[in-house]
C-alpha cells in the first residue's frame, strides 16, 4: 500500500473505521478544533460530530465543495482537517491540493479519506495532503470477505502520533484478514480498470434513459466538477449515483425488480451493488441534511461490479419500467415491484 501510495510508512487496521478514527483521535486533543466536509460517510461524520466533542475537540462542517467555507471555519486552535473526495453518495468533488495548502498556511494537517478514488486514481499524498485512510473493505478486498482498512502518511508522523497511540488502543487488522487483503491488492488494478469503464457507460446509458432525472459520475464531461476530476483523478471511480422520477417508491420499486445487481450498502465489490442512501447509509440525517447533501428521495448509488455490461444494462432498463409502471399504474399490475 505503501508504494501504491506514495507514503513512507503505514499502520494496517481491523476496518475502515479504526482506520479513520485513529488517524483523527491519535493526533487531537481536548481544546483542539477540527474541520471537515459534511458530506462524509456516516459513522465518519459520527466521529467527528458526536464523538470528538464529547472529548472536548470542537468541530466545524463545512461544505466541502466551498474554499471560502473552509477559510472562515478555521480558528487559532484548529489542527485537522478531514475530507472524502468523490463524497459518498452524490460524487462530489473537494479541491484537495487547494485544501491542503489552507490547511498548511494555518498549521493543521489534511486527513483524505480516499475510498471511492481507490489508490489507483487519485493520489492525494501527492496533491499535498498529509495522511490518507482507506477502508480496505471496499475495493481492496473487493470481494465482500472481510473488514480491513489502513492509514498512510510520512514516518515522522506516524512515529509521533499514530504508534504509540496504535500499539495500546489495539484497532490492529488480524493476520488472516491482511492476507486476504494481500490477495484481493493483486486483482486490484484488473478490477478497478474494467469496474471504471462499466461504470462511465453505465452512467451514460442511465443519463439518457426516460425516468432517469440526472446520472452523476466523475468521470462524465457533465460532471459538474468535471475539471477538477480531470485536474486531480486519473479515473471516474467505480461508483455512480441516479435520480429517479417518483421519489421514494419508484426508487424502492427500481431496487425490488433488479434481478442481477444485488441491494447492499457496501461497495467496491466484484458484484454490482445498489443502495438507497436516504434510508440506508444517510438515514440518520435529518431531511434538510439530506436535501442540503443532494440526497434525494429518488437517489440511488450504484457500486459497478464485474459482470458484462450489456447485462447490467437489460437489468437497469428492465427495473426503470418497472418502476414507471408502478408510478403510472396500481401497484396490484406492476409485478414484483411493491415498494
Ligand atoms: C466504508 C467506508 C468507511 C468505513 O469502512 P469500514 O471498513 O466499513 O469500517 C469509511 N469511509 C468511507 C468513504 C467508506 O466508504
């Protein structure tokens, strides 16, 4: 991981979040101020809301999207920052070099949760930040087996915050699961590389599809920062997000017709997942939370796995009827698509 990375040094831990939470609590303590984008995987932004200030470090959310946002939240005390880019589930994009560089002038270290990039298209050590953590659950296992995940950063670093902190807190990943993890590191590039072009024509096949409101991907020229995925991506990343027309129920009947792509809220795996992040991964948001996150009645994220293509596509087209027929229809004549 370390040479994928870029990174001097690292510590392997038991999940992603032992990941996240010891690259943050290892480094703050009571007085200390952190600043993060709001739009964050759920139990990261637990971390940072609820649990740090129970322990006296305060925290600012921003919208990470906003440079002027990150500016104003920074205070005299502030010694992190913590961003996730794509964000999960709108696929948003952070401007990490420029974040990096704010966070530096104020003498506070930038935290990159990278996950939905993989190692392999964005490199945030080399856009400047400090540390990066990676549930390695997702595409690096890639094959729903078991938890991993792991902190990178420079030796210096690592020395003087996460190794004392690391051997007597215990988040330490057991040596079977980091076998595994070896195992699943060696298919990585095969299956990050055919995922990312399923994916980029997936998104296309979705944009243009009746009852499809709009398909968000990286890697799409209609990505609204689709500058700046060129500027600091070298990938579209694997995973996508639609709305559909209907809200809720026709989202829920979407998911019930599917017969290939499987509902589950994880991700990066060899299977195509599908998830609805307004009653799932997000669901503890309240609604102006979620509508301020993009986060819609009728969004879906899609996690592109390995099968063929033109069969993920006949599954999507199929279930979008389904779905249709259930808005213009009685439930009772729509077969299989109950919400
Ligand atoms: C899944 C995930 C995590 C947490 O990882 P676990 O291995 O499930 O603990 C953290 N951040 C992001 C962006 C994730 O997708």
């Amino acid at each position: 991981m370390c040479l994928l990375e870029g990174a001097e040094d690292a510590r392997a831990t038991a999940s992603g979040m032992a990941a996240v939470a010891s690259a943050i609590g290892c480094q703050l303590k009571a007085g200390d101020h952190i600043v993060a984008a709001k739009a964050l995987f759920g139990s990261c932004r637990w971390v940072i809301e609820k649990l740090m200030p129970s322990y006296g470090v305060a925290c600012t959310l921003v919208d990470g999207k906003n440079l002027d946002a990150w500016k104003q939240a920074v205070r005299p005390e502030t010694k992190v920052f913590f961003l996730e880019s794509p964000t999960n589930p709108t696929l948003e994009l952070c401007d990490i070099r420029a974040i990096a560089d704010l966070a530096h002038e104020n003498g506070a270290k930038l935290i990159v949760d990278n996950v939905f990039a993989t190692p392999l298209q964005q490199k945030p050590l080399a856009l400047g930040a400090d540390i990066v953590v990676y549930s390695a659950t997702k595409h690096i296992d890639g094959q729903g087996r078991c938890l991993g995940g792991i902190v990178l950063s420079g030796k210096k670093w690592i020395e003087e915050n996460l190794h004392d902190y690391f051997r007597h807190t215990g988040p330490s990943l057991s040596p079977f699961n980091a076998w595994v993890l070896l195992k699943g590191l060696e298919t990585l590039p095969v299956r990050v590389r055919q995922q990312t072009e399923t994916a980029a024509k997936l998104c296309e096949f979705l944009a243009s599809h009746a009852g499809v409101k709009r398909a968000i991907y990286p890697g799409a020229p209609s990505h609204p920062q689709a500058e700046l995925a060129q500027k600091q991506m070298t990938g579209g990343s694997t995973l996508l997000a639609f709305e559909v027309e209907g809200g809720k129920q026709a989202a829920f009947a979407l998911e019930n017709a599917l017969k290939l792509i499987r509902i589950s809220n994880n991700l990066g795996d060899a299977k195509s997942l599908i998830t609805h992040p307004a009653t799932t991964t997000h669901k503890n948001l309240a609604a102006e939370d979620q509508a301020e996150l993009g986060i819609s009645p009728g969004l879906l994220r899609l996690s592109v796995g390995l099968e063929d293509v033109d069969d993920l596509m006949t599954d999507l087209d199929q279930a979008l009827a389904a779905a249709r027929c259930f808005l213009s229809r009685p439930a009772a004549i729509c077969r299989g698509t109950s919400p």
